[in-house]
C-alpha cells in the first residue's frame, strides 16, 4: 500500500471519493441506504472491496419501482426527481 488510493479501509471522504459524489451526498445516502460500514468511535469506517460490492449488487429498476405512485398520485415523500419521467417496466 502504497497511498490512500490502495487503502483497503477508507474514511468517509475516501468513499465519497471512491464512489465520485460529494461527502454530503455520501452521508446522506449512508444514512438513507444500507451502505456496508463499521462505525468506531466517532468515524465511520468503509471497506473498498465491500463499497464496490453495494454499487454493483444494486438495481436501478428498484428505485424506479419505489418512485412509482400505488394509486396514480404522487406524493411528496415518494417524488423523486425523475418522478416525471415516464419508463415501461416488464
């Protein structure tokens, strides 16, 4: 290991880094998600391997579903910006 690129276990702005959002985006996604993390002490810990892991396990199609009004209404806690957008899903 040679620099904090070829770090195993990563602080949150070396996630946010590693996923290319900001530490705002990454805290609030952290907290929202069930991203794979070890908090010790005050710090939250991320591991590289496992991060990269989350981002590929995860399916967009999912999110779409979860935006999608049960009765043809969209609410506020279920508007997302893409709630506009109209997508066939099978």
């Amino acid at each position: 290991m040679t620099g904090s690129t070829d770090r195993e276990i990563l602080t949150i702005e070396q996630a946010a880094d590693l996923l290319g959002v900001s530490v705002k985006t990454f805290n609030k996604v952290l907290h929202k998600e069930s991203i794979p993390a070890r908090k010790i002490g005050r710090e939250w810990k991320f591991s590289r391997s496992a991060l990269i892991a989350w981002v590929g396990s995860g399916r967009s199609d999912q999110f779409y579903r979860e935006a999608e009004p049960k009765n043809g209404t969209i609410t506020a806690e279920k508007s997302r910006r893409t709630s506009g957008w109209r997508l066939e899903l099978d």
